[in-house]
C-alpha cells in the first residue's frame, strides 16, 4: 500500500519589525519640526517675510469667475464639513468592522485643526516687511482641506485609495492656492497646515500600526495610481520652484525682464511650491495609510 505523502506545513509570514511602527512616528515628527523651521524662516526673518508675502501680493489677477469659484470652494470648506467627514469616516469605520481606523481619522481631523487654530492665535509675527497684518500662520483652510482628505484615504478600502488620493490632493492643492490667491495667507501657512496634518496623521499611523503589530502578513504596497502622479507632479512642481526662484532673482537684479514683474513670478513659484508640498504630504500620507492592514484583507 503506497503512503501518500505528507504535505509540508506552510511557513509563516514574517512579523513586521520594529520600523513598521517607528516609520510613521518619525515622519510626523520631521513634519512637526519642518512647521517650526518655516515659521522661523518665513516669519522670523526679514528676508523670509518679504519673499513670502511678495508672492501672496502678487496674485493680483482679478477674474470675475474665477474669483466667484475660489470664493465658493473656499466658502465650503467650514466647520460643518469637517464634522460631516468625520461622521462619514465613523461610518467607513463600522462598516469594514475597523472602528480604530474610524477613531484615528476623527482624532486626526480634530487634533490638527486645533492645532492649527491655537498656533495661529499664540504665534506672533514681528513686522519685517512693512505689510502690518495679523499673524496668518498656519492656513486654516488648508489644515481643514487636508485633514479631511487624510481622514478618507485612511479609512477607505485599499482598492480605492489611489483615487481618493489624486481627488484629495487636486482638492486641496486648490484650497491652498485659491487662500494666497485670494489674499487670506501666504504660501508659508499654506505649506505649514499640510505639513501640521502630516504630523498629526504620522502619530495616528504609529498607534494604529503598533496595535495591529503582531498580525503576520504582507503589508499593502502603495497604490500606483496615486504614486506615480504625485512622483511626477512633485516633480515638475519642485522644478518650477527652482526657476522661479533664479527667475525672480535675475529680474530683481535687472538682468532681464518677463513682462511679468517680481510679484507675479512670485506668486507663480510660491503657487508651484504649494503644489510640490501637496504631492510631497500625500506621497507619504499614503505610504503609512497603506501600511495600516495586511494586502491580503478584502477591504
């Protein structure tokens, strides 16, 4: 009588190690500390100042309809929103049967935009560049944008991600450019709210990933749909930044002239710099929402 044989057991996944939960800390606290480098050097020097606003002065195009969407985009973005979002990331939450991520995206949400309102109202701003205005660091509006982008790339199911992400990243790089286009900040508070959501959201990712530490399994890779443009926009942008940088120094200099004035290519380049740090925050944003469950989950 032949034996059939015995098939050998299968070896257990890996389990992650310690930077699976490291990882997401130490991104919010780089994050944290890049809001406290902008504000040193957009706010506490006087060539940070006259840069920075130059460029939120220098969007003085004035366009009936598109003045009319900015102000309603802006408009939308309200207090009513962000409880409306955080009531729609409860029920995601329920629904996967994954009430942490329901809990994190609220905590995240609520924590960053407090924080952001607290720093602007403590936060002085030393007048250095003969506009006199009340401290506008950080963007509000922006800080709301993102946080609620955040909150549903992190609680939605892996298969949609990538599109919630480019749709999240167009909406808010929208909201940060149409702040400085309308006069309401400058491209400073704009950067400094993303980044402020960033390193509340790198705090939640940690905690969320240390409770889930022991589950064995591959990690959900980044979506492609949503790396891929980013890279590529990230790229462009961060590109434009730089000759706008040499652009605007070379026509201060009188070396040449666009036709443009300093003022416009500022605030094009501060535009551009807004739009590389959107594609930058939601590069690594879906890099630790990803890395919150293993690939092998149906939602």
């Amino acid at each position: 009588m032949t034996a059939l044989a015995s098939r050998p057991p299968e070896k257990a996944a890996p389990r992650r190690g310690p930077w699976h939960v490291v990882e997401p800390f130490f991104a919010g606290l780089l994050a944290a500390a890049a809001v406290a480098a902008i504000y040193r050097v957009f706010v506490g020097t006087t060539l940070g100042q006259v840069v920075d606003t130059a460029a939120m002065r220098g969007a003085a195009v004035h366009h009936t309809k598109v003045v009319a969407v900015l102000n309603r985009t802006l408009n939308g973005t309200t207090l009513a929103s962000l409880v409306l979002v955080c009531l729609v990331a409860a029920a995601i939450g329920v629904i996967r049967k994954r009430l942490d991520l329901a809990v994190g995206a609220a905590v995240m949400v609520v924590a960053a935009n407090g924080s952001a309102q607290l720093l602007k109202t403590r936060l002085d701003r030393p007048d250095l560049d003969d506009f006199p205005a009340p401290n506008s660091f950080p963007s509000g509006h922006t800080t709301a944008a993102a946080s609620v982008a955040f909150a549903m790339i992190l609680v939605l199911p892996y298969a949609v991600r990538g599109m919630v992400t480019l749709i999240g990243a167009g909406y808010v790089a929208i909201i940060a450019v149409a702040t400085v286009w309308a006069e309401w900040h400058r491209p400073s508070d704009a950067v400094a709210g993303l980044l402020i959501v960033l390193a509340w959201g790198g705090l939640i990712a940690a905690v969320l990933r240390a409770r889930r530490y022991r589950i064995r399994g591959p990690l959900a890779r980044v979506n492609r749909l949503a790396k891929v443009p980013l890279l590529i926009g990230g790229g462009i942008t961060a590109v434009v930044v730089l000759l706008g940088l040499a652009a605007v120094a070379a026509v201060e200099r009188g070396w040449v002239d666009f036709g443009l004035g300093p003022g416009r290519i500022a605030f094009v380049t501060g535009s551009a710099g807004i739009a590389a740090a959107v594609a930058g925050t939601f590069l690594i944003w879906v890099r630790l929402a990803a890395g919150d469950q293993p690939s092998s989950d149906a939602l």
